[in-house]
C-alpha cells in the first residue's frame, strides 16, 4: 500500500507491504521505489518491506539541498510513523549513502544493514566535477541526457540488451524527479562527509554486495571497504554491474534473506 507523511512540511511518499521482520528499501539517485518493485514483491513473501522515494526523488518532496543526514532523517520519520522500532534497512548506490548516514545517527534503530553497490567514501575532485556537470545540465533543460547516459551505465555493458526492457521502465519513472531533485540531491551528495569510519566501527552485521562488472565502483575499492571489519560480510556478484538485485535477484534475494534472519 503507498502511503505519504508530512516531513518538515513536505511530503514523503512510502509503500508498505508484507508482513514480519521489517526491511527498508532505498533507491539510488535517478530511481525511485518503483525501482524494487519486483525484487520487493518477493522479499514481501516473507518480510514487512518498506520502499521508501528519497528526498528529491519519485513522489517525495525536496529541499534546497538533500544531505544524507536529512534524508536519514526522512527515512526515520517514516519508520518512526509506522510504529517500527528496529529494522534491518538496504541501501542502493545513493540509497547506501543514506544506510550509511542512518547507521551513523541511528544505529540504535537498526537490527543490521546491507550496501548493493555503494561506497563509505567522499566524493573526490572527479566525481565532484561530474556532479557539477550534471547539475549544470539539469539547469540547463537537459536532464533527459541524464536518463540516457546513467541509467543503461548502472547495468553491466553486457546486460543491456537482456534488460531493455526494464531500462525503458526505469528512464520512464525517473521522470518524475524534477529538476530541483535532481539537483538537491547532487549537491547533496558533493556534501557528504567519508563514513568509513561507520563501516569500521560498526557493532552491527554488514551484507555487501559488490559487482564484478560494476561501471562505477571498482571491485578492488570495494573489497577494501568490505575488509574494514568482521562484521561485514561480502558477497560478490559475478554477473552483475550496479544493481545486482535485478541482474542476479535470485541469490540477491537468497543472501540478503539469510542474513536478514540471522540478524533478528
């Protein structure tokens, strides 16, 4: 069921399905709830899921800027509506971002967390430049260039063809992020701080899930993110590029409900 609550005057839109231990779904930037629809509906066969359209995103409200500490915030306004007292939340690319930042404000909320294809790391000056592009074309009416530039580059080069189809879905529902999201949430994500430390420091399991044919984040610099502490686990995706719960749903699904199970 969609639902929507008031966050500091704006509105955040949620879908809550399922039943049992809750899981959080985040997007990545550009995506919005929709993006989990189908790995959603089979975690829901066994779980409470809660899909939540960040800040800037799908039906959500934006600010001027959308930090990943505010959208943690949105995110434990919504749970905290709901009456849920601990979950186990998963983050995709941005989405990770924002895991990361709950898991640093509100750790105490959580039972565990997972990363598909997300990083503890700053933005660096390359990245940082590449945002800055993107938010000058946005401004410029050309954010459709977005849609067709980084939404085929989130699957690996060879998955392209086979996921066409939902690539077209995708381009389809990133339309409704309007140009001032986009923007917020770039600026956001120039903003945010390195929370490596969150991964190294953590007192709660950590599922990874890393890409071979990841076009944005190498699999060495993952890995090394993943060795920061034993309470992270790793699994690596051979067939995947950044977003392995399409490309692989299957041991996705099989991995993340294991671990969701041995947290509670």
């Amino acid at each position: 069921m969609v639902k929507k609550i008031q966050f500091k005057n704006i509105i955040v839109n949620f879908k809550d399905e399922g039943e049992g231990k809750v899981v959080v779904l985040l997007h990545g930037y550009l995506e919005t709830l929709d993006v989990w629809t189908d790995f959603s509906k089979t975690l829901a066969e066994t779980f409470r899921v809660i899909s939540i359209d960040l800040l800037g995103h799908g039906q959500s409200g934006t600010f001027n800027v959308n930090t990943m500490d505010l959208m943690a915030e949105a995110v434990e306004a919504v749970i905290t509506n709901l009456n849920v007292e601990k979950c186990f939340v998963i983050g995709h690319s941005l989405g990770g971002y924002v895991t990361l930042a709950f898991a640093d404000n509100y750790a105490h909320r959580l039972f565990g967390f997972s990363l598909f294809h997300s990083s503890a790391y700053s933005d660096n000056v390359e990245k940082i430049k590449n945002r800055e592009r993107e938010i000058k074309l946005v401004k410029q009416g050309k954010k459709e260039l977005l849609f067709n530039t980084n939404i085929p580059l989130v699957f690996a080069n060879e998955n392209t063809e086979k996921f066409s189809s939902i690539i077209e879905r995708n381009k389809k529902n990133a339309i409704q992020t309007t140009d001032r999201g986009i923007v917020a949430s770039l600026k956001g994500m120039v903003q945010r701080p390195d929370r490596t430390n969150v991964l190294k420091d953590t007192k709660i399991p950590v599922l990874y899930f890393i890409g071979t044919k990841d076009n944005f984040i190498p699999v060495p610099v993952a890995l090394k993110q993943a060795e920061l502490s034993k309470k992270i686990k790793a699994v690596v995706l051979q067939n995947s590029g950044h977003i392995g719960f399409v490309e692989d749903k299957e041991k996705s699904v099989r991995e993340l409900s294991d671990f969701v199970n041995e947290c509670y």
